[in-house]
C-alpha cells in the first residue's frame, strides 16, 4: 500500500516514447467497490485521465503504456477534475449523519488498485465502511 | 449502552440532506414540521442546497423516508425520498414556538424558544423514537430568566397558545442538554 498523498506531483511517463507526459493530480475512484479507476495527470484545462488499466507500474514515476492513452475527462470525472468531489480533503460523513473529519490521506494498492484505509482529521476509516463519494462527502458505514 | 443523541430543532435547521447512494447534497432543511399531538417530528421542509439565499423546495422531506437525522447532517437513501412526499397532503405541523408552557398546577414555566428532538437512525426498536420531541427550550419571562428545558411526556395537552405539561415535571428541569436525556427518562418513569 501506498498512500495517494506521496503520489500526487508524480511524474507520469508513457512506456512508448519514454516522454514525461504529465504529473498525477489526483485519483478516479469508485468508493462503492473500493477501487481506483483511473488517474487525473496534470490540472485545469490540460488535465486528462489515464485508466489505471494502463498504468505499466507506479514507482519513482508511474509509467503509462502509451501516450495515446491518456483522454479526456468524461463528464462524471470532469467534477473531480475540478476538485468537486475529489477524495483527498472530502468530507467524511457517517450515514446517520455525524461529520468524522476530512480525508487527508488515502491507502491505495498500486498493483491491484484496491483502496486501502482512509486517514481522516479524526481517525481511520477501513474502506469495507466506504459507501459513496459526491461532491458533499464521503458517505461511510456509522 | 448506546447513548442518546438529542438536538435542538433549530440545530437541525439549515442542516445539508445529503444522499446516501450518492455523497450528494440534495436539499437543506428549513425547518421542522412538528406535531405535538403525535410528541414528534412529521419531516422538513426543505430549501435548494447552498446557503441561506437558496430557494425553497416545493416538496417537504417525511420522516418516514429519512435514514438517519444527526448532528451534521440529515441523511437519505437516495433522493428518490424527497420526491417520495410530492402530491400528498402536507404533514401536520404546528408551530409552538413562542407558546407558553403551564403545569397543570397553573405556574407558568417559561415561552417556547426551541423543540429538543431525539436523534439517530430511524428504523425498528430505538430508532422508532427517532424525531421525537422530548423536550422544549423555554424562557422564563421574568427579567434575566434563563432558559430551562422542560422534559415532555408522551402525551400533551396542546391549545393555539398553551402547553400544559405536569407539575411533576418541575424538578426534572434543567439547563443543560447533556444531562437532558437523564431528566426525560426519570419523569417519564415516574409518570408510570
């Protein structure tokens, strides 16, 4: 496990040309499943996505399969893109409605792209809590 | 032993709703729709999301349909249950605030400033008791009276500008909301 703190600002190089393409940003993920679904390299209007589907290995880079890979937001991304909805620093809210802190940080399985333990202002929170992520909060097990 | 949460209504005022199936904010309440007669909350009416300039919603928020109220937020399952309550009747509400609280021994206790609601997850057994109003918050009206809550039973004598609680209740009275919920479960003891 690896926490998504110490990735953000990670060069993203793509295998096939061996150019740095970008710097990851931040995470797609889908709390429901716990599973990371894509990363957002770079920020504002020159942001893409990867999924992390073609991510080759996350390291002292993460290296992507082809620069060809990387695509525009969709338009359920284009929000975490802009920082609505984003996990690092969303609201943790317990379904009976008690606020536990925000997310500072995340534990995420480079490899298997699991989401791991998540490192509130208040505490932890496993991911098996985890109920859903919009723009308001981070929805989780009370 | 779990312990009980409870909230001043104008606490849960202004309160995000937000989705459980989503992480959405889908609505803040406005207020409480209460009926005395029942000893508890209908639902909410309900303002658009984002701040005190946003506008009312048409349709209000039962409390049937309501996962959870807590003191950051009142929770749904999806925002399926605010369109739940469009078309039917309004719920009964009646709002007490500004009436003035008697015992049945004729002394005055204080005006109603606020309703003390039970809080948790709405569902079987304890959480059946979920939106209760076990209490109000009142102002004596001599010069520098401080606000009491007075523990409310189960069931009330309610006019367009009286409450008449018990004279029993009178040494349950206290003004502080942790020691409440202690307060409520003895009158209400001793009344059985």
């Amino acid at each position: 496990m690896t926490s998504l703190s110490q990735l953000i600002g990670t060069e993203v190089v793509a295998r096939d040309t061996a150019e740095q393409v970008g710097a990851i940003a931040g995470v797609i993920v889908d709390v429901a499943v716990g599973r990371i679904l894509g990363w957002q390299v770079g920020r504002g209007r020159r942001a893409r996505v990867v999924d992390h589907q073609h991510v080759t290995g996350i390291g002292d880079a993460v290296v992507i399969d082809a620069e060809a890979s990387l695509r525009e937001p969709t338009a359920a991304e284009a929000g975490v893109v802009r920082g609505k909805g984003a996990l690092l620093g969303s609201l943790v809210l317990a379904d009976d409605g008690t606020a536990l802190g925000t997310v500072d940080d995340v534990e995420v399985d480079t490899d298997g792209g699991a989401l791991g333990v998540v490192t509130t202002s208040a505490g932890t929170v496993a991911p098996d809590r985890f109920r859903s992520l919009g723009t308001y909060a981070l929805v989780v097990r009370g | 032993m779990s312990v009980t949460l409870l909230l001043r209504a104008t606490e849960i005022s202004h309160r995000p709703v937000v989705s459980i199936a989503t992480g959405e904010a889908v609505a803040d309440v406005k207020d409480v729709l209460y009926s005395p007669e029942d000893g508890r909350l209908t639902g909410f009416t309900l303002n658009k999301h984002g701040g005190l300039f946003a506008g009312p919603l048409k349709t209000a928020l039962l409390l049937d349909h309501v996962y959870a109220v807590g003191t950051d937020a009142v929770t749904v399952e999806d925002i399926g249950a605010i369109g739940a309550a469009g078309g039917e009747p309004a719920p009964r509400n009646r709002n007490v605030l500004g009436n003035e609280v008697l015992t049945d021994g004729g002394t005055a206790l204080g005006i109603v400033t606020d309703l003390i609601v039970r809080g948790g997850v709405v569902g079987p057994g304890v959480g059946a008791e979920v939106g209760q109003v076990v209490g109000y918050q009142v102002r004596g009206t001599a010069e520098g009276a401080v606000e009491q809550l007075v523990p409310l039973p189960y069931a009330l004598a309610v006019s367009g500008t009286h409450l008449v609680v018990p004279a029993t209740v009178q040494p349950f009275l206290t003004t502080d909301l942790a020691d409440f919920g202690g307060a409520v479960a003895d009158f209400r003891a001793q009344l059985s």
